[in-house]
C-alpha cells in the first residue's frame, strides 16, 4: 500500500503525514524478511511448490503508526479511523515455513525500528 512508505520517510523527513485508513489491516512483511524468503526459495534443495506465500505479521495501520511515533516522539501522524482489506490479513506461510525452512524474524517493532534506524542514516531518506 503506497501509505505504508509514508508512513515512515515523511515522518523522518519530519513532514507531517494523513493516513485515511487507521483500522486497515494488513499482513505487513519487512524488506530483509522477503530478500530472506527469495534467498531460501534459490537455495532450498528438494522438491519445492511452484509458488509460495510468504507474509510477516498481522497489524493494523494504526499500530505502525504507534510504532513510528515510539521512536519518533514529535512525529505529526494523523490516522483516522477505518479502512476495509481488499487482500488477505494474514497469509498462511505454513509451506514456507516446512520447505524453505524460512519465517520472518522481524515482528512490528523490530521492523519499524530498524527502518527507522535505516531512514535516519545521511542520504537514506527517500524523496517524501
């Protein structure tokens, strides 16, 4: 969801950021935990499905919002309320998980802090 990107360079950039869809939920997987997926899915040996769902965590909108402003306290972050999931809210990764021998290891606040971290790095910050 492109608000999702929002959520997190605007307010390191320092701009304020409106999200309309605070009670969205959505299965949120962090960059390093999908490069980690593809990276199981080329190695594995044996014989693998021909595709896989491969997901993070289950959030709402609103409790990364929480997690960027716990780390950025003066974050201008205005969430409203609803939001309805046009995909699923949490994918099965039971297959990835037997076959690939991969799951995510970043859950909400290791992810929102670590790109945080990432976003606070000189020239790191994507044009808001």
């Amino acid at each position: 969801a492109p608000f999702a990107v929002e959520l997190f360079t605007r307010p390191s950039a320092g701009l304020p950021v409106s999200i309309e869809e605070g009670d969205r939920r959505l299965d949120f997987l962090y960059g390093p935990d999908a490069a980690a997926a593809c990276i199981a899915a080329a190695t594995a040996t044996g014989p693998l499905r021909p595709a896989y769902n491969i997901g993070g965590f289950s959030t709402r909108v609103r409790d990364v919002a929480d997690a960027v402003r716990r780390i950025i306290p003066a974050a201008q972050l205005n969430v409203r309320a609803g939001g309805e999931n046009p995909w699923p809210e949490a994918l099965d990764i039971a297959a990835a998980q037997r076959d690939l021998g991969w799951a995510p290891l970043h859950d909400l606040n290791s992810a929102v802090a670590e790109y945080l971290s990432f976003l606070a790095r000189p020239g790191a910050v994507l044009a808001p």
